[in-house]
C-alpha cells in the first residue's frame, strides 16, 4: 500500500509548501505520468534532483522573465486581435461560436508561436493538437489503481481502459511533438547542453509536453470558467461590459495598457480561479523523509496531496 495523506487547510498547506518545503518537494513515480512524460524526463514530475534544478532554472531564465514576456507582446495582441474579428464575423452572419473550442485555439495559436516559433493556423497540427492536449489530461487526472496496488492494480486498469487509452494518448502525441522538434532542431541544429547534463530527445518531449499542457489548457479553461460564471450571474456580466465599453470605448485595436485598467474584470478572474481552481489536487509530492505537519507524523516516502480546492473555499 502507499501511505498518503491531504492537506486541505491553508495551515497545512502552508506548511507542506513553504515550512517543510525542502522534505517534501520531490515526487513519487506515477505509473502513467512515468509513461507520457517519457520516464520522468520533464520538469512536472519529475522528481527532485539535479537535473531538476537545471531544467527548471533554464524555463525561467528562456520563458518566464518580465522581458521574455514583453518581447512576445505583440504575437498576444495580434492573435486576440484576429479572435475578436473572428467573433464579429461569425456574429454578424448569426453563426454560434464554440466558446471553449475557439479559446482553445487562441491559447495553441500564442503558445505555439512564442514557444515554438511555429504559426498553428492552416498547419496539420491545427485539428490534432487540442484532441491530443484533452486526452492527456484525461490520462493524466485519472486515478490509477496500478499507483497504489502495483500487481492488481493494473489489471484494473486494463479492465477500466485507462492503460490502453495511455497507449494511444502516447502514440498520438509522439506524431504531434515530433512535428514541433523536428522544427526546433532545424532551428537549432543539433541537440542543446543543459548544465552538465546533454538533452536528449525525450527530455525535450518531456519538456515540451509541460509547456503545452500548462499554456494551453489552462488559459483555455479559465477564460471559459469565466464566461461561464457572467453567463450565470447577469448582474457581473453587465458591470464586466460597462467598465470594458467606458475603458476601451470605440477603440480599434485592444492592447495590454488597456487591459491593465479593467480592474473589476481582474477581480473577476480572480474569483474564477478561486472558484475554479485549474489543478483542484496539485501533482502529488513524495516525503523525502519523516516529518511532523500539523502534529501528525508523516513517515518518509508518504504521498502528500495539497487540496488547493479546499482551500479556495476555507471562510477562514
């Protein structure tokens, strides 16, 4: 069996995540995670190591810096740009607009562009791609029984489908990755150093896959999350096209100083991602070893669940 427990008070958490951080950082080995992020070899479940450390640091320094994003401003604004002209166009023929599937797309379209240097539209990944994304976190938000019983378990997962549908989840998206490596390593070259450590082409896969997943399907969903809730709540929605109609008036073309001024509507999606956390239970960490939270003894290699969803909605 595979002791496990869940932190679902802010207390808890924050101990898990700050106080004790160090113990109880690194990851368990999640059999199906293990299989599509090609043996571990990416940044999210990875465990806790070396290697880690250096991935993480090169995502930081190549994706996430204040000027790394700004010098992608305009690739953001031209594809909101052509959403929007998108919209108004189907509106004035009277055709309907799937919301998530045209969300979707705008995240894949930026993502894919910034990323990858690639423009998706009119390109074979463009109906692959989202059918790809969706079944890997299917796979990947499924409990799998072969984590916790490793012999019975995967019988049953046989039995459920799980196993056979990561088998052709990985099958799929080695077609969809292949695509974009074969376009960075023409740009590239050859194969780039990482430390003391070579890339090889899973950790690329790996890395790749994290990337995607995390840009696409979570501005995606939390966009739709939040058209969903003005949709329910009228009152929001009209506040929301007030603020948005006395800031940008009869402007053309929307940038992100513009944006910046809506302040309602970014306590709107702030309250979203508090409703709608994007990962309810974050990847599950491993204790490295025996530690005392909360007054209770968590031996070492215990599975430690942080229950971001119960915390959005502790009154306290």
């Amino acid at each position: 069996n595979v002791p496990t427990v869940v932190a679902s008070s802010p207390e808890t958490v924050k101990d898990v995540l700050k106080t004790f951080d160090a113990d109880c950082c690194s990851r368990p080995y999640l059999t199906y995670a293990a299989r599509i992020s090609y043996n571990l070899n990416d940044l999210a479940f990875s465990p806790y190591s070396k290697y880690w450390r250096e991935v993480r640091k090169m995502t930081v320094l190549e994706l996430y810096t204040a000027k790394r994003v700004q010098s992608f401003r305009h690739v953001r604004e031209k594809e909101v740009a052509s959403l929007v002209e998108f919209v108004k166009e189907s509106a004035s023929l009277g055709n309907a607009v799937n919301l998530s599937n045209t969300l979707m797309k705008l995240s894949g379209s930026v993502i894919c562009r910034v990323g990858f240097g690639i423009n998706l539209k009119g390109s074979k990944l463009e109906d692959t791609y989202e059918e790809v994304i969706r079944e890997t976190m299917e796979v990947l938000g499924s409990f799998a029984a072969a984590d916790y019983l490793p012999i019975i378990g995967r019988i049953i997962d046989r039995v459920t489908g799980l196993h056979s549908k990561c088998e052709k989840q990985h099958m799929e998206d080695e077609s969809l990755k292949d695509d974009i490596i074969a376009l960075l390593l023409k740009m590239e070259r050859g194969e780039a150093g990482l430390g003391e450590y070579q890339l090889t082409r899973n950790h690329t896969k790996g890395i790749l896959l994290n990337v995607l997943i995390a840009g696409i399907d979570t501005s995606g969903h939390t966009i739709t999350w939040a058209m969903t809730h003005m949709i329910k709540n009228p009152r929001v929605l009209k506040k929301v096209q007030a603020e948005v109609r006395e800031v940008i008036q009869n402007k053309d073309n929307i940038t992100e100083e513009d944006i910046e001024q809506l302040e309602y509507l970014k306590m709107v999606i702030k309250e979203t991602v508090r409703i709608n956390p994007l990962v309810p239970l974050l990847i599950p960490r491993e204790a490295s070893k025996d530690i005392k939270i909360a007054g209770y003894d968590v031996p070492k290699k215990t599975w430690i669940h942080v229950n971001i969803w119960g915390v959005h909605r502790n009154p306290n």
